[in-house]
C-alpha cells in the first residue's frame, strides 16, 4: 500500500531532485512501504494538516501546508 500523500508531497521535488537514485531508491521503501514511519505523514495525520507543532523547522511547516493545499485541490477538483 501506498502513502497517501505521496502525490502531493514534494519532499523528493524540493529537497532530492539533484539525487534521482536515492530519491527513487528511499521512495520506494517509505512512501510505498513503511509510510508509517515518515515525519510528515505523521504530522499531517496526528495534526490533520492543521496545529502544525511550533518545534518544526519551517521548511517542514510549509511542507505540510503545501501537501494540505494539493490534497485540497485534488478533492475538489474529483480526481
């Protein structure tokens, strides 16, 4: 089974995109296997996108928010 946020999330995009091995290597073990186990899936789902933890760096914050508008538009827009 796969995260379900590994449409919108854009770890791999922003912070992976000169590593297109280890990216596609890493993806593969957590977001369609050991999701569970991500920082951000856990965020999101603990939180629901919303009361993002003050102690996260803010590249984490945004990233959440970022991940929240995409699933947004992607229900909205029925996808």
């Amino acid at each position: 089974m796969k995260c379900e946020l590994v449409e919108c999330c854009q770890f791999f995009k922003d912070n992976m995109k000169n590593l297109p091995k280890s990216a596609e290597y890493i993806q593969n073990k957590l977001c369609y296997g050991d999701y569970e186990s991500c920082n951000r899936y856990r965020i999101y789902k603990e939180n629901g996108g919303d009361d993002v933890p003050f102690n996260l760096y803010p590249d984490d914050v945004e990233a959440v928010k970022k991940v929240k508008r995409c699933l947004f538009r992607k229900n909205n827009s029925g996808e």
